[in-house]
C-alpha cells in the first residue's frame, strides 16, 4: 500500500479524514511505522484542537486496515505511541477466520451498506 488513510469517527460520523501518500521505499510496515505514528498524532491533536467541547474517550481504539495492518510489530508499536489499543475491524459479517479483512474493508462497509 502507498497511502495512509486516518479517519477519526465520532458518534458513528467521521468528523476527520487525512490521506497522506507514502514513498513507494514505505512499502513495508517497519518503514512506515514513523510515518504512520506522526499522522495519528497530527490527527488526534487536529481532532483536540477543533472540538474541544468533545474529546476523544482515552480508551478510543484505533483501527488499521489494509495490507500493513496485519504486521504484529507495527500494531504493538502504534498502540505504544498513541496510548491506544489497537484493534482489528469486525463487521457484523460472516466470513472465514482466515480472511484478512482489513484489506478489503471498505468492500464491507460497501456491502453493509446495502443491507
């Protein structure tokens, strides 16, 4: 994957959305780590700033998708630096354990969407 996607979602509305494209040499999860941790913090400070009568609970998980999403060391990391636990997504759908659905997450959030 060569773009970042942070989306902040407050009471099922996302109220942020930043993509911001990577170096194709940011392909693997240990390269883009520092890249990804700053967007979140930029993000989560962004968010902070603009709706300071609603804060973010601190115990707010974040979602990765996508292909560097599986990537066990860059999910312990990022929850290190944003003092958040991550979490992988879980759409009310059925499908196989085996199924990486972080990379086709948005096709679910498609067929949700017409459910």
């Amino acid at each position: 994957s060569t773009t970042i996607d942070v989306v902040i979602v407050s009471k099922s509305i996302p109220v942020t959305s930043r993509s911001v494209l990577l170096a194709e040499a940011l392909a693997t999860p240990e390269e883009a780590l520092p890249r990804l941790q700053d967007e979140l913090e930029r993000s989560l400070s962004f968010y902070g700033a603009t709706f300071r009568d609603s804060p973010l609970p601190v115990d707010l998980p974040v979602y990765l998708c996508g292909a560097l999403s599986r990537a066990p060391d860059l999910v312990s990391a990022i929850s290190e630096a944003v003092s958040r636990p991550v979490l992988r997504p879980k759409p009310p759908l059925i499908y196989p354990s085996h199924c990486p659905i972080e990379e086709y997450i948005v096709n679910a959030g498609l067929a949700l969407k017409s459910l």
